[in-house]
C-alpha cells in the first residue's frame, strides 16, 4: 500500500498516522540502517539507532519542514545524529573503564595533608550537588556520573534536547557559583 512520497508520510506521522509511519520504515529504514552501520560499525548499535530514529520520528515528526530540505535527508540527518551520539557515548565508556583500571593499579598512599584536602573538595562539591534543583541534578547525574550524551539523556527522561542541554548549563554555572562563594576549590589552598 503506498501512501505517498517520503514528506507527505512525515506529515500524515505528524497527526498521528501509525499506517504512515509504517510506510515510510519500509521504504527508508534500509537506507537508514546503512547510515547507522557505517557510523557506528555495529549491526546491534546501528539496529538500535534505527528503532530510536523511528521512535523520534513518531514523537517529532512536526518538527520538518520541507522548505529546508527532504524527508529522506531530514531522517538521515537524525539517524547520523544519533549514530555519532552512541559512537561518542562508546568511548566515553571505555576511556572510563580504562580510568577505573588505572585507578585499580597501587600506588603510593596519598599524604595525610592530600586525604584532608581531598576529603574538603568531596564534603564541598557533595554539599554544592544538594542544592541543585532535582531536575538540574538528575540531568547532571545522567552526563557526568552515567556518561550518557544530552541527546541520550533527552530520550531518557523525555524531554527536549534543548531543555536537557539548558538544565545542564545551568546546573553546570550553579555548581561553579556555589563553590566559589562558599569554598576554598578555586582559591589556590
């Protein structure tokens, strides 16, 4: 059953047509698929990146507009998006895995004055993390102490990625405020 061209499937998943959607997988999820494989390197990663291209494309398919282009380049676009947002989160990983090791390795105790001073930048950044809002927390704790990236944390939570990308920001200006007025991090100790 064909429904029209690529845009005009975009639009009817704009008000809510599944049969739309549907239509438009099986005539651009392969060339998607080769987008997300050739990005990622992965046949698993590149399935995923697919599904959640879908998946943002049933939630925001209002956002085209094909003044500015295609839907076939709108929906490479996100798929490539998404695809180097895995990439990036992969590394993040592994660079952290790499760092938990490092830190496995012995090496000399640190000096008693070192442990106090460490122990007065943790008090003080654990009392900064409790005056965040809990939305600007959350966003924080997903980017910093998960790995994920802002695109990840938006589909995460639902939430737009620009709303994600501001409580980061903001959370990110507060953290550095509070801990310039009411500790000693910044001051050369």
């Amino acid at each position: 059953m064909n429904l029209g061209e690529p845009e005009d499937l975009l639009e009817r998943v704009a008000h809510g047509d599944r049969a739309a959607l549907l239509e438009l997988y099986d005539r651009v999820s392969a060339n998607l698929m080769a987008v997300a494989l050739r990005v990622t390197g992965s046949r698993s990663e590149a399935e995923e990146v697919v599904q959640d291209a879908f998946m943002r494309t049933w939630r925001d398919a209002g956002a085209f507009d094909r003044t500015r282009g295609s839907a076939l380049a709108w929906l490479v676009t996100l798929t490539r998006n998404r695809s180097i947002d895995v990439v990036r989160s992969r590394k993040r990983r592994i660079i952290h895995e790499d760092k938990a090791s490092d830190a496995e390795s012995p090496e000399a105790p640190p000096s008693a004055e070192f442990s106090f001073g460490a122990a007065q930048r943790a008090a003080a950044v654990r009392q900064a993390l409790d005056t965040l809002r809990p939305e600007q927390r959350s966003v924080l704790d997903l980017a910093y102490f998960s790995g994920l990236s802002h695109s990840e944390i938006a589909a995460r939570l639902g939430q737009p990625l620009g709303t994600v990308k501001t409580r980061l920001l903001q959370a990110v200006r507060h953290l550095r405020e509070y801990l310039d007025r009411h500790s000693t991090l910044g001051s050369g100790e």
